[in-house]
C-alpha cells in the first residue's frame, strides 16, 4: 500500500500546486484546498509571500477535506481565545498565538463575536 501519512510537520504551511490554480493549507497534516480568494482573504488577507508554489515537500502531503466556502477567524467580545469557523456551525480553537503566527492568519481579519453567538457552535478539535 502507497497511502500517504499526515504530515502535521507542515502544519500552516500553505501551497499552491504546479498548475498555479489551486491552494492549499496544511491542517491536521493534511493538504485542504482553500475554495476562492474570498475565504483566502478571511484568513490571510493580502498576503501571498508565503503560499509555496511548486514545492516539493507538497507531493508527500495527503490530501484532506477542503476547507468550507467562508471559513473565518473569530474571538468572542472579552475572551482572549482565537477560534477558525466553519459557516456549517463548528468552531476550532487555535491552540495559542504562537499557533496564528504558525499559519500566518491576519490578526486583523478577527472578527467579533458576542459570546452566545460564539457558545451556539459545535466545538471541533482544535487547530495545532
């Protein structure tokens, strides 16, 4: 069998595949293509410096499921916790800021959660 391993070495590490099209970011160890630039910028911004085009290393990566159409980063009014949203109701954790530097998420794309709405999502494993 040739089935490939994760590799949550490359966690946060973002890729974009020989044919340019199509990028990736590595979670959980897994290859998850990021569905259009709108959710592209709900979580990186403008930034494209570090999306690695070509690169090798992305062939020994499995491929995971995409990324919801939407995904976002949120944090409840008065809580420090950063969390990754899936508009299907579920809620991640970033294990700490070192995690958000990890993968280079925008700060500033945060949004502003009140603590109810951010309580109504199922909790989901969290982000490493």
């Amino acid at each position: 069998m040739n089935e490939k391993l994760p590799r949550p070495e490359f966690n946060g590490k973002r890729f974009r595949g020989a044919d340019k099209l199509a990028v990736y970011l590595v979670d959980r160890g897994e290859l998850r293509h990021i569905p259009s630039q709108t959710t592209f910028d709900l979580l990186f911004g403008a930034d494209w410096a570090n999306v690695r085009v070509g690169d090798p290393d992305m062939n020994s990566i499995p491929f995971g499921r995409p990324l919801a159409e939407g995904t976002y980063l949120a944090r409840a009014e008065g809580r420090e916790d950063i969390y990754l949203i899936s508009p299907f109701g579920v809620k991640r954790r970033l294990q700490d800021k070192t995690t958000l530097e990890k993968y280079n998420f925008d700060q500033s794309k945060i949004k502003r959660l009140s603590v109810q709405e951010l309580d109504s999502f199922l909790e989901g494993p969290p982000v490493e």
